[in-house]
C-alpha cells in the first residue's frame, strides 16, 4: 500500500501529490494523511473522479483517507 502525508500542507498540495501518487500507482490502494477537513473533502472528491473509493477515519491529528480502485 502506498501513503501519502501531506499533513502540515495546506491545498492544493495534497491534492496534486495524491494525484501524482494515483498517477504512479494506479491499481493499488493508496493511504492518505491530512490534517484538515478542507483537505479531506479535496483529496476525497478527487479521488471519487478518477473511480476510486474513499474510506475516511478520523485521526489523532487529522483524517487518513483509504482509497481504493474500483475493480474493472
């Protein structure tokens, strides 16, 4: 699985490097860091566009997004 932390980084950085990550790796499930709600919503709806899944769990010190690949 890969992760991406990007807490600590206000948009549109998390939403370019969870893009660049679904880009390298496009059949695998790929964990997101955030810190805010704004980059929750960000990386979540850029995910859902490109036929993911998002899972969201709250963290200590933000959210960690799970997204998943749809099985084509």
């Amino acid at each position: 699985m890969i992760e991406v932390d990007v807490r600590g980084y206000s948009c549109p950085i998390p939403v370019v490097r969870t893009k660049k990550a679904i880009e390298e790796h496009p059949k695998e499930s790929i964990t997101v860091l955030v810190e805010t709600a704004t980059s929750k919503e960000n990386v979540s709806r850029l995910a859902q566009g490109k036929g993911y899944s998002v899972k969201v769990e709250e963290a200590k010190d933000g959210f960690k997004l799970v997204l998943n690949p749809s099985q084509k």
